[in-house]
C-alpha cells in the first residue's frame, strides 16, 4: 500500500530563518519573506518554509548554517556556525500559522500554491514546505507572523 502524501496541515506553524536586517524589535519585516536564493542573485519563485511538525526551530537554524551569508555574519569561515551562534549574530525564525497560508492558497484565482514534490508531499522528509510565489504575499507573512524567542528558538 502506498503511502498518502504528507499534506501541510491548518494547525501546523511554518518556520522562516530570518536574517539579522529582516526583522526589528519582536517583527518579521517583509524582506524576511523574500527569496533570493536563486543562482546569481536571482529571485526564486518559491518561498521556503519549514513545518513544526517536522523540524525544530533549532533545526531550522541549522539548515541555513552552511549558507556563505550565515558563515559570513558569524565569522566561522568554512565552518558552519550552530544554531546558537546564528542568533548570538542576529539571526532569528518567524513562525507563521500554516492556516495563514493555505487560506491563500485555497482562494479562488490566487496563483499562490504549495509546491509538492515528486511523490506529492507538500511537506518533504526534512520539513521542507515550498510555496510557489510565496513572496507575493510578503506584507502579509510579515503581519500574521511572530519572532520566536531566544528560548523557542533553541530548545
């Protein structure tokens, strides 16, 4: 039998790693919800998350540890820094409700989407959600979403 696809759920939370300019104060600020991770400074068209129910926020973190811009801000060189150095330097995770984006998502002509992968996981082994032009709706991540603290981020 054939698993069902793992579907991001209303009550899950989306984690972001927010760089230390993304945000001020408690607030996610809307370029934290920008995707520039294409190659040579090119914008993606999906906007990567990471769901509660599969990842930590630490994990979170960790997985952007060996980005050169991470490396970079914590001054580790070709070493990755740990998830508590990243936040010693500025960096943080937003959460946002899941719910936020799958009411996008589900609106009638919205070209948003949960983009799955090749078995239709909207939700990949490693937490990964990809929301095709996610970035769209920036303005709006950045209000419904909330900066983790110092100890929710590093449990």
């Amino acid at each position: 039998m054939v698993p069902a696809p793992r579907e991001l759920r209303a009550d899950d939370v989306l984690y972001r790693v927010l760089r230390p300019d993304e945000w001020i104060g408690d607030r996610p600020l809307p370029t934290g919800f920008e995707d520039t991770s294409g190659y040579a400074g090119q914008k993606d068209t999906t906007l990567s998350f990471f769901a509660a129910s599969r990842c930590t926020p630490r994990e979170t973190l960790g997985k952007l540890s060996g980005n050169r811009t991470a490396r970079r801000i914590c001054g580790t060189g070709d070493t990755s820094p740990s998830p508590a150095l990243m936040y010693e330097n500025g960096y943080r995770v937003a959460a946002l409700p899941a719910c936020v984006v799958l009411q996008v998502c589900a609106h009638p002509g919205n070209p948003l989407r949960l983009k799955p992968d090749a078995n239709g996981n909207t939700v990949q082994d490693n937490g990964h959600v990809g929301v095709h032009l996610g970035d769209e709706r920036k303005a709006s991540w950045a209000t419904e979403a909330r900066i983790l603290s110092r100890d929710e981020t590093l449990a």
